[in-house]
C-alpha cells in the first residue's frame, strides 16, 4: 500500500515537470515544426535525467495521517456549521 496525501500529490512532481520543461526549453525556442518541438523536449528530459534525483519523504506515515486527520475534523466542522 502507498499513501499519498491529498495536499502533495505525486501529480504535483508531474506539474513541476511539465512548469520546468516550459520555463526552461519552450518558452526559450522558436520551433519550425512538431519535430523540431519534439526534439527539443527530448533534448530538455535527457538533459534533466542524466542526473536523477530521488524524492525524499520529509515525514513520517504517522505524521502524514495526523495532518489528515486534523484536516478531516476540520473539514467535519465546517460542513456541520
């Protein structure tokens, strides 16, 4: 089982990716074609995979599970007001 908590989803790395890959090399490039764009992207990821890092989880599965319940009690309360 994995766990993934609702405020920092994996989807937000994918973001990240795709906000790095505009900034960086399409915003940059002028692209005469869909090739010319799909070269430059490939270009863009083989430069960013040639030095991997891997993502650390800063918190504990007990921690985690505090934050969503405290979020859930919260959340309870409004719903009930």
């Amino acid at each position: 089982m994995h766990f993934t908590p609702t405020s920092s989803s994996w989807l937000n790395l994918v973001e990240r990716v795709f906000g790095d890959l505009t900034a960086k090399q399409i915003r940059r490039g002028v692209f005469r074609s869909v090739p010319e764009l799909i070269a430059a992207i490939a270009a863009y990821m083989a430069q960013r995979n040639a030095k991997p890092t891997p993502l650390v989880w800063t918190k504990t599965a007990q921690e985690i599970l505090a934050k969503v319940n405290r979020a859930k009690r919260a959340l309870d309360k409004t719903r009930t007001a």
